[in-house]
C-alpha cells in the first residue's frame, strides 16, 4: 500500500471479535440479569393481566357475535365469519389492554429510576450507521450534529462507523465524496470511519455482524442507528451508563420518534406517533421486563452478548421463506434472550429520533419487506429455547400483517352472506320436521357489538389525547387544548381513510409471498415523496377497482348495507387521490399553516436537530454525476476511494467467479476514451470496475490514452 493509501485509509486497526453462526434449536441459557423478587412480581402480574384480560375480550366478542348471527343454527360461511371475526376482536382487544396500563404510567409520576453508571464512562461505544444507497448529505448532517455534541459532553469515549453496503457505483462514489470532508475533518476526540462492502450478502444484519467480526474486540458497546436515525448527546450518553450499569443487560432499546416530516402522511405519522406511541410502548414496557424486543435501530446493544449470541441461522429452502433472515432485529432479540441475556425497552428516553416514509406508497414499499420478514418468522416461532415473550413478540409481528388479510376476508365474507340471503331462496324446511327453521339475526346486539369493537379500535387514541392533554407543557408543544384536539380527530379520519388502501395493499402482498415472491432490498426514499397522477393511478388502479366492486354488490343488495361499507370502499375508490395528497412538502405545508398535526420538536427542535438542519443546509448539495467521471475529475477522491479497496484480491473460488468484472476489464482495455467505456458499461460493470483497485488501474491507463 502506498504512503497517501495508509494516511487515508477511513478505518482503525482491526480488534476481531469471534461470532460462531447460531442453531435454529439451542438450549435456553440461564438468566444474567438479575432482578428482585418484587420486579419479578411485578412483571409476572403485567402479564396476567395482559393475558387474562385479551382472553375476556376476546370471550365477550366470539359469545356476542355468535348470539348475533344466529341463537339456535348457524350456517358454514357464518362459522367462517365467526372465526375470522374473533381472531380480528382477539387482535385489537390485545392492543387495547396493553394501553390501559400505558395510559397509568403515563399520567402518573414515575417513582423509580433506572440506575445508570455514574463517574467517567469506563468503556469506548461505537455508533454505527449502516448506509445502502442512501442521500449521504442527511447522514453527514447527522454525524456532524451528534458529533459536536458528544465532543463536549463525553470527548474519547465515541467512534462513529458509517457501514456502507451500497451497491450502485453512482451512489457510491457519491457517499464518498460527501462523507470524505467530515471523516478528514474528525480527529480522535470521536474519530468517524468509513467500510465499504462488495459482498452484501444477510443484509444489514451481514453488515453488523461484518463491522463485529472485525472491530467489535474494540469496543463494550455498539449503539445502532438507522440512516435516518438522530440521537441528542444525553441519549447517547444514558444509553452508555445504562449498559454499564447492568451488567447481565444485552440489548437496551430506546423509543424512537418520529421527526422532520414535511409531507401530509409523514405529518400524520408524526403526530400519531409522538401522541399515541407513547402509551403503547409504557404499556408493552410493563409487561415486557427483560425480555423485550428490538426494532432494529436507536438502541445499544454489548458487543460480547451479540457476537456470542447473534449470528443468525440461516434458514433451509428459498426466499422469501428460507435463506437468511430479512427481519433480522426480532430474532437478534430473541437468541440475546434464549442465551440469557437481558433485552431491556426504556421508554422514558425523550430524544431519540427517526423520519418517516413521505408518502403512502413509500410505506406500501416498506411494508413489502417488512410483511417478507415477519410472514419467515413462522419458521422460528416455535424454535427451541425462546421464551414466552420472545414468542408473543413474533406472533405480534406476524399478527401485524395477517390481520389485513382476516379483516379483508372478513369483509368479504359478510359481503358473500348477505348477497346469499338476498339471492338465494332459503330452505325453512331443510330436514323432516313439524316446525319450520327461522333465520334469524340480531340486530340490536350487532349494533351494540359494533359499538364496543369502535370504542376498543379508538379508546387507546383517547386515552393518548388525554394523557398530553394533562401535561400542560407538553400539550402546548403540540400547539395547546384545541389544535391537539383537532389534530386528533383528523388523524383518526386520515388514518380510517387510508386503511382500508393499507389492507388491500398488505393482503396482495401475504398472497404475492405465499406465491413464492422475494421482494428483494429496496432502500427507502428520503425525499418529500411526491408523486405524479400517473404514477398514483397505475399503483391504486386495482384498488379503486376493488372499491368500486365492492360498493356496487353492496348497493345492488341493499342500500344499508352499501352504507355500512362506505368507510371501507371510499377509501379505495379514492385511493389515487388520497395517494396523491400523501406526499410533497407543498401539500404537508398547508396543514403545517393550520398548526394540524403539529409535533413537539416542530416549533421549538431540540438542539441537535437544529444543528443537523443547519448542517444540511451548509453541505454542498449532490450533483446527478455519473461515478467514473466524477473519480476521473477529482483526483483527491479517486486517491481516497482507492485507499478504502483492500490492497488485493485473492483468486475467486469457481462459484464466485464475477463475470461483470471481467468484460469491465476488457471494455476498459479496448475503449478510445472515458466517454466511450461509459456508453458501454453495464451497472453491474461499472460497480465492479470501481471495486478492485485492478480496475481503477485501467481507469488511469485510459485516461492516459
């Protein structure tokens, strides 16, 4: 390696940190974390309460409705109707008792504190950002801001990793000419690294396990970030004396908020999330205990509990089913748990923060992969050696995308039953009898039953309203009594408009998966989300053509009915338009004039993410500039870009011989110019070129020609 290469390499020194691979079936270790007989207690209570009181709901609503379909016969696509209705009432009724406790510990002061390390920090953390062809100006905005502030509160006791798994050479090399100017910037007070990597293969969990195997023996702790993710220094900070603390603790996840959205939906994220999150995660908290879950990001983790513990099994068979494990922050939860180790969710950690997806199709996206990960956690929700909780987390994740296929098939159903009465001339004497059989149908109890499922589907977003409304100061940060109110009952109808979108969506994907379909890795937007009429149409076409079926069955047997259904097929038949009005800043402006939908940090941001602002407005922004033209114009970046390439490259084994490598190398040696080899390229070419410093090599040579 050259002397520029050494002085410029983005990367320590190596402190490698052994991570055997993990069984699918292990014995469950004894507990490391210790806790006192009365937390014991305490915990154990949560979860009878919990349990028993979702199994009454869930009791009450299967009686009432069977009471309401019929009180002495019931036909097969009623049974089919009851099935589905119960496991739909089970689903919500579990959400709303897990706010019940939430809403307590959210009204009323908190007497116990968490105990965290108190005098110097003992150890070093890493922070780790992994990066797939993202923007990188957010990313460094974010880095700088954070930095700055840990540089005055905690100076050596951090280092900033940025993980790069990136693999489109435009964006790459983007990346780097970004992320060079901070990293040369930084000195070792908190130092920020640079590692690229060819092979993605498991994904971010391959890039945390990679950054583990190679650095982790360095560090007692590694704090985990999304590329949208921002932490304030006293985040960061508690979360590291908090580990420190809790010797037997594994995994200490904070409860991200939702920040900086400008469109309507992400507004509407926003505000449902600060307002509402919080009653669900103290209420998930209480029960939880130390065996807890992990969302993936905004959380410390202990680099020994991990590496021991969390090299995820890969799973026999295909995608989307088999391979290595999409939804990989669940299962690392779990195996920390099944080896003993605490998973602890701190949910009074204010200043952590994350951005939403701009618009309702970036969420569809989202939840493509989201829906693959959860749906393979059926291969591992009866593995040996998890807990109960590990258990009910996973069925929860599953459960979260199942239910908009059993509510649709629920609609469906009820929709099929009253065509059939209204079609189909009924049979009073179907066996030899003396007395005829009377259909019947309750309808006082149906309405008295609809009534209570509402009130169970809207009391947590009361019960929220009204926890912010009593904490005067943070009610006035969501713009006071009357626009928190406002803006409450307009989510509730903004989000009753798009869920019905959101069911249909998640069905056809549950479909697409169990029809074999991988959806692959698709980095998530981080613009405004704005989209054009044509593109809405061509997305919501077949759901405005649902909605629209649906509504005329309706109307065609009975005009109540086609009303009963309006809140569902509204939604779909506009879905092009509600689609449309999702994204765009322009139209999240309006509602940010009205003061709807207003969150805290919106008027008066903490000061890191003010400085992450400002930060982003100073960084120069990115031109739309091809990877080899930019590297060929700037020598001091194609200097750094090579000096980040390892110095060489072993002879490939047969099976990972790489084609797109070898035409790039003869592209490059038979092309006239650089303008030439662009024209000629393929993606996969021009990325493998720039990979192997073989191929950067070439690049000079034709320059030279």
């Amino acid at each position: 390696m050259q002397i520029d290469e050494l002085t410029q390499a983005a990367l320590p020194a190596e402190s490698p940190l052994p991570m055997p691979r993990r069984d699918l079936h292990e014995p469950r270790q004894k507990s490391r974390a210790g806790i006192t007989l009365a937390g014991r207690l305490k915990i154990l209570l949560a979860r009878l309460y919990v349990g028993g009181a979702t199994l009454a709901m869930a009791a009450y609503g299967s009686i009432e409705m069977y009471g309401v379909l019929s009180p002495s016969s019931i036909t097969l696509p009623q049974r089919l109707f009851l099935v589905l209705f119960s496991i739909n009432f089970t689903w919500i009724s579990f959400a709303f008792i897990q706010a019940i406790p939430g809403f307590f510990r959210s009204v009323l002061p908190r007497l116990a504190k968490i105990p965290e390390y108190s005098g110097e920090i003992p150890t070093r953390t890493a922070i780790l950002l992994p990066v797939y062809n993202e923007q990188p100006q957010g990313i460094a905005a974010a880095i700088i801001a954070m930095r700055s502030e840990l540089i005055a509160r905690e100076p050596g006791k951090f280092a900033f990793f940025i993980l790069s798994d990136t693999n489109q050479a435009d964006a790459w090399v983007a990346e780097e000419a970004v992320f060079r100017r901070i990293i040369e910037a930084a000195d070792d007070s908190c130092p920020i690294y640079y590692r690229t990597r060819t092979d993605n293969r498991e994904r971010k969990a391959g890039n945390i396990a990679d950054w583990v195997r190679r650095w982790g023996g360095a560090y007692e702790a590694m704090i985990v970030l999304d590329a949208d993710s921002i932490l304030s220094a006293d985040t960061l900070v508690t979360l590291t004396r908090r580990m420190a603390a809790a010797p037997g603790v594994g995994l200490i996840q904070s409860l991200p908020r939702i920040v900086r959205a400008k469109s309507l939906y992400g507004r509407a994220q926003q505000f449902a999330n600060q307002c509402y999150g919080p009653i669900y995660a103290r209420g998930l908290a209480a029960w939880h205990g130390l065996s807890s879950n992990f969302w993936g990001h905004n959380a410390i983790i202990r680099c020994r509990a991990f590496a021991e513990s969390c090299s995820l099994p890969l799973l026999r068979g295909r995608p989307p089913f088999g391979g290595a494990i999409l939804s990989h922050d669940f299962i690392e939860a779990a195996l920390l748990r099944r080896a003993g180790w605490g998973v602890r969710f701190d949910v009074d950690i204010n200043q952590s923060w994350e951005e939403a997806p701009p618009s309702l199709l970036d969420v569809i996206v989202r939840d493509r992969r989201w829906c693959q990960g959860n749906l393979q956690h059926t291969r591992l929700l009866f593995a040996r050696g998890l807990t109960l909780a590990t258990r009910l987390h996973l069925l929860t994740g599953i459960m979260a995308y199942v239910s908009a296929a059993l509510w649709l098939l629920l609609v469906i159903v009820g929709l099929t039953i009253a065509v059939q009465a209204n079609l189909v001339r009924p049979e009073y004497f179907a066996e030899p009898s003396l007395f005829p059989t009377w259909p019947v149908f309750d309808s006082e109890r149906a309405l008295q039953l609809f009534g209570v499922s509402m009130a169970v589907v809207l009391a947590p977003k009361v019960m929220s309203w009204f926890a912010v409304l009593v904490n005067i100061p943070l009610c006035l940060r969501f713009g006071g009594p009357v626009l928190l109110t406002l803006s409450t009952v307009f989510e509730t109808l903004l989000s009753a408009l798009y869920a019905p979108i959101l069911m249909v969506a998640q069905a056809k994907v549950i479909w697409d998966i169990l029809w074999g379909h991988d959806s692959g890795w698709k980095p998530q937007r981080r613009d405004d989300g704005a989209l054009d009429w044509a593109t809405v149409f061509r997305a919501h076409r077949g759901h405005m053509l649902f909605g629209g079926t649906l509504a005329l069955i309706a109307w065609v047997v009975s005009e109540p009915l086609f009303y009963w259904l309006l809140p569902i097929t509204l939604g779909l038949v506009l879905s092009p338009l509600l689609s449309w009005i999702s994204g765009g800043t322009r139209r999240g402006k309006l509602f940010a004039l009205l003061g709807l939908l207003r969150a805290p940090e919106e008027k008066r941001p903490a000061p890191v993410l003010a400085s992450k602002q400002v930060e982003l407005e100073r960084l120069p922004k990115d031109a739309d500039e091809p990877a080899l033209g930019r590297l060929m114009a700037d020598q001091a970046l194609f200097t750094w870009h090579r000096a980040q390439l390892a110095p060489f490259t072993a002879k490939p084994a047969p099976e990972n011989f790489n084609a797109a490598a070898v035409t790039a190398t003869w592209k490059a040696e038979h092309a006239s110019n650089l303008d030439e080899l662009c024209r000629w390229l393929e993606p996969a070419e021009t990325l493998a070129l720039i990979s192997e410093r073989a191929g950067l090599d070439q690049l000079q040579k034709l320059q030279k020609r």
